[in-house]
C-alpha cells in the first residue's frame, strides 16, 4: 500500500480526522504504516482510544476504498493529498489541513494569488453589485477567486469572475458526486471548463450536512491570502469563514453596509473588529503592497513598466491599442479616442472599465483618461 492510498482510506474512516491524523503521523511517520499497526500500538497515541484503534485495524470493512477508488476514475477526479507538490502551499499551512483534495479541473499553482469571496444567501442589490465589482477586479487583476457554490454572494461572485475571464475555485460542503445545490450543477462545469475546479475533501457521495459546511469553510479561508465578506447578518457562516481566516492569520475584508440592512450587521461588526473596511479592489491591494513575497502582478505594474514592455500578455488588441495611444499622447478624451480607434461608444467604455480595473489607466476631471 502507497502513503497515498492510506491517506484516501484514513479520509474514508468514520471518527477520524485530519487533527488525529496529525497526530498519529507524529509517532508513526507514514500514513501506510498506521494501518499496519495493532490496536495496542495505535491506542498508545494521546487521544487513540479503543474505538478508533478498532477502526483503523479494521479498515477494509470500513472503508469501501476500491469502490471509491472506482468511483473516483470514471468521474475523472484527480486525488491530491498533503503529500503531494500540487497539494495548496496556503492550505498546508493551516491547523487542520484536509488529509486529500478530490479535485475536478485544475488547481492554481502556489505561485499564484488567492482571494476568498463570500457573503450572505440572501443579498441586498447593493451586496450583488458590491461582488461582482470585487471580484472582476480582482480577475483583472490576476487574482483566483475562492468561494463555496452555495446561493448567494457565492454564486454571484463565481459567475463574475468566470465573465470577467478569470479562474474561480468553488469549495464543496460535500462529496463531487453531491454538488449542492444542484441548481450550479452548470455553473460548476463552468467553472471546470474555464481553467478552475471544484474540490472536496470530502468522499465522492458524501452528503452536506451542518457540520462538513464550517469545515468547507476553513479551506475557502486557507486557500485565500485574504478573505472578502460582502454581506453577513450576524448569524451567518461567513461569519464563521472569517473565525477561521484570522485563527489562519488571514487578511479579512469587509464590505459596508447599511445600518438598516440585517444582512449588513455582520459585516459591520467584522469592520468594528479590526476587518479592512472595503469599498473596491484597491482596498485590497493597498493591503498586500508592502507584505513579504508579494510583488505586482503585471496588471498593476507602474507607468514606466508598462512602457518597457510593448505588449503585455494580458490585454487584448483594443486595450493594447488604447494604451498605445495613450502612452503617446498622454492622455486623451473619450471622444478622441473613440475617433481614433474606430470603437463605438459602448465598446470604448467597456475597455476603458477594464483597463481601470486592471490599474493600468486613471480618469481625470472631464473624462480624460491617462497611464496610471
């Protein structure tokens, strides 16, 4: 048996987790070695008692493994485990890392920046409108956009970044042949086919329930440098994401709400608490400049960067064109460029948006648009 194997039979086992895990791999080294063990031996281990002892020596009738194994290849699921390169750096770090990742799609590399997105089922316009401002601009800007599938803000923020052309990471509270709720059974696929994933930790058919939905939510907030709450009543789980993202040393980010919005109060109060105050991406950005490891992305690089470089890989032929323009002229109406791109007035204002978004342009008084 492979350490791989034994990581994926360990995830399947009733009554043990990754802080038992942890713990049993302390004394013993290798996952495939704890189930080669007796009950005395693993019954040595602080917190082993008798029981988990029986289920550990016992786990073939426990855990259904070549069934799930068989499952896992005719869905095209990717296992990853702690042990692995491509398993999330971020993730690794936290308390409890998932001892697996059921995986559809493809993970972002550790080289790449991770922004949780959440909020409330029940969102106000306001809290809709906030989100898929956040988290297109965070796509232009680079950035992958965790979140977690459900109604709401999760969805809200999944689908702008997917139409801002940028890669999402939906976390499931269940198993990937449980999608829930099945309404973003489409959007999942989505998300899949456009260069992100859906992951669980948990078994292919596992059922969501109250208790795998907070442990979904510590790997939305392990994944992300930092974590955007939108809109939050006072009960809500993300406020329980935010719980986990400081307890991970996180940066959490709060979006304002209104005092007489219910869905606002645990916002507000995150805000009270020490949350960024948010009210666009370069809320967020101002956060991250000065912090170790984090250079600009090529989004955000200054004026002189831009003009070494002729053609950034990540714009299209008609924000290159206007920056070119731009760049000679120094700054130009819209309407002179409208005139010397030959756009319609709809097309310039949807690039000049974008072009904002990714940092690399700034309206001045009149609307005039210059290199930022």
């Amino acid at each position: 048996m492979t350490d791989k194997d034994a990581l994926i039979i360990l995830n399947l086992l009733p009554g043990i987790g990754p802080i038992k895990v942890k713990e049993l791999l302390s004394k013993f080294k290798s996952p495939a070695r704890i189930l080669e063990l007796s009950e005395g031996a693993l019954s040595s281990v602080p917190g082993i008692g008798a029981k988990i002892a029986e289920t550990l020596t016992s786990w073939q009738k426990h855990s259904k493994f070549e069934e799930e194994m068989n499952m896992i290849e005719r869905a095209g699921v990717q296992i990853v485990t702690m042990l692995d390169p491509e398993y999330p750096g971020l993730l690794r770090e936290i308390y409890d890392p998932p001892l697996v990742l059921y995986v559809r799609g493809q993970l972002p590399s550790n080289s790449e920046r991770m922004l949780g997105v959440i909020g409330s089922r029940r969102f106000s316009h306001y809290g809709k409108k906030m989100a898929e401002e956040l988290a297109s601009s965070a796509s232009f800007a680079n950035w992958n956009i965790v979140s977690g599938l459900a109604y709401g803000i999760d969805a809200v923020a999944h689908r702008a970044t997917l139409d801002a052309n940028g890669k999402t990471i939906a976390v499931l509270g269940g198993g990937l042949a449980r999608i829930h709720p099945q309404d973003h059974v489409p959007l999942a696929k989505e998300i899949i086919e456009k260069g992100g994933a859906v992951i669980s930790e948990f078994p292919m058919t596992y059922a969501p329930n109250k208790r795998s939905f907070p442990m979904r939510n510590r790997i939305i907030s392990g994944m992300s440098h930092g974590l955007i709450v939108v809109e939050a009543g006072l009960k809500s789980g993300s406020l329980i994401t935010a719980k986990f993202a400081l307890e991970q040393d996180r940066l959490v980010f709060a979006v304002p709400g209104q005092a007489d919005n219910p869905q606002a109060r645990g916002t507000n109060n995150l805000i009270r608490e020490g949350a960024v105050l948010t009210e666009n991406f370069d809320d967020v950005i101002n956060e991250f400049e000065f912090m170790p490891g984090f250079t600009p992305s090529k989004a955000m690089e200054d004026e002189s960067a831009i003009c070494a470089e002729p053609a950034l890989p990540d714009l299209s032929e008609n924000e290159q064109l206007i920056i070119n323009i731009l760049k000679e002229k120094r700054d130009s109406s819209a309407d002179q460029l409208i005139a010397e791109t030959g756009l319609n007035a709809g097309q310039l204002l949807a690039i000049l948006m974008q072009l904002e978004m990714k940092r690399l342009i700034v309206q001045l008084p009149g609307k005039r648009f210059t290199i930022k």
